[in-house]
C-alpha cells in the first residue's frame, strides 16, 4: 500500500498483522478518514497530524 500518511500506514499495517484482510483494513482506513473528514467540517478545524501544533498567530493569548 502506498501510503503519505504515516499514521493511516500503520493503522494499516497494524490491523493487517492483526490478520484483517486488505481490503478490509482498507475500508477500516477509508471510515478513519470519514470521520476525520466529518469533524473537520463540523469544528472548522484543519487537519492535524498526530503530534504537529498549529502554528500561533499574532496577538494570540
């Protein structure tokens, strides 16, 4: 699997260890994104890699 995201590669891969079938550690992937997707559009939030901050803007307290 070609992945960018390291966190979505070793959901992957753990859940393939874990003896899933690709394609259904695929699709448990793809409803990781939709519910990533979904919170993003309801809290107006970009996305955020595990462990990255967001950068502070001025005036900021």
């Amino acid at each position: 699997m070609s992945a960018k995201n390291s966190a979505f590669k070793q959901t992957y891969e753990r859940l393939i260890g874990n003896g899933k079938a690709p394609k259904q550690a695929l699709g448990a992937i793809m409803r990781k994104m939709i519910v990533i997707m979904r919170s993003m559009l309801k809290s107006g939030e970009p996305y955020r890699f595990e462990g990255q901050t967001l950068p502070q803007t001025r005036g900021a307290t």
